[in-house]
C-alpha cells in the first residue's frame, strides 16, 4: 500500500473513532440527583432532547448570603410565566427592564459556575422541583429558607419558593432572601 493510500485510511479511521467519542459523549444519561456538566445538581429530566435541552442542574450552592430581587425599581417587568423552564426566559426579561445591578436575576445570569455562561434564575414550578427532587432528599445543601424565583406577580411582588416547608409565597421584591442559579442542557 501506499504512504498516501496509508496515510488516508489512517486519516479516516481517526475521523470515525473521534466521532464516535463524540456521539457517545453527548449521550451521556444523568439521574436526579447526579452531579451536572457543570458541576450542580440535576433536579430535571424531561426525558428527550426537546427545545435545545433535556436536564436542568442546580449550582452547587447558594451564590450570595441574601439579596433583593429588584434594583430599586418597582416595575413590571413581564417575567410571569411559571412553567418548567420558563426561568430563561424569565431572567431575560427582568435584566432587559432593570439593567445593572446587585439583584437575584442579575446575578444567576453573571454566575460562571462550571465555566458555563448560560446560568438563570428559576421560575416558581422550577423551583419547586428542586426542592422536591433534590433538598426533600437531603441533596444539594440548601438552606432550610426561603429563595426566590423569577416568576414576578406585580410591579411591587414576586414568588418564591420557602425550603423549610414547600410553600410557595408571594413577597415584596425589596425583601432580602437566597438565590440559587440553575441552567439547562
């Protein structure tokens, strides 16, 4: 055979085993529970690739002791939606109307945990999973408080999610509580 001839089949065998690795990489199976890509905790499963992602992953901590989930301003900011995964879209609409800051969106969206950049804030049905599927099961190490969500209910509130006892509640955004950033893959 040939230096070229060998060269080519080399070349080609190389391109198939690599993607290989890669397919099976991406095929990478997490359950509730597991450590994420990043590093958190994978609270979510929708069960298939559907809309860019299957999992969603909590950061594996709390990002600052307590915050407001405003900047000052008391607008609406249009982020109402609750769904699971909402808390994206959410997020950019509260940092589109408030801008800079030291506030809950603000600063899931700035998180680089786990080198990633696509960090939020979670909606209210987000959070409640989380505390279903990872702190009711002593994962994740949460704090037995309140965090809020991106989900507003008003110019003046917000919901959020109490860890100490499932209750979801509205509250006043100039309240100072915890943040938990999340992301989804």
């Amino acid at each position: 055979m040939s230096k070229r001839l060998t060269f080519a089949l080399l070349l080609f065998i190389a391109v198939i085993l690599h993607s290989s690795y890669q397919t099976r990489a991406q095929e990478i199976l997490y359950k509730l529970g597991d450590r994420g890509p990043a590093g958190g905790w994978i609270f979510y499963d929708k069960g298939e690739m559907i809309g860019g992602w299957r999992y969603m992953e909590a950061a594996p901590e709390d990002h600052v002791s307590k915050v407001t989930w405003h900047n000052g301003n008391f607008i609406e900011t249009g982020a109402i939606v609750s769904a699971m995964g909402t808390g994206r879209s959410n997020t950019e609409k509260i940092i589109k109307a408030l801008g800079d800051g030291n506030y809950a969106a603000k600063i899931c969206s700035d998180y680089r945990g786990g080198g990633k950049s696509d960090w939020f804030l979670p909606s209210k049905i987000d959070l409640l999973t989380m505390y279903m599927n990872l702190h009711k099961k002593g994962i994740g190490r949460f704090a037995g408080s309140i965090y809020w969500s991106s989900t507003e209910h008003s110019a003046k509130f917000a919901w959020l999610q109490n860890f100490g006892n499932s209750e979801q509640i509205i509250y006043n955004k100039n309240y100072y509580e915890l943040v938990r950033a999340i992301r989804s893959f």
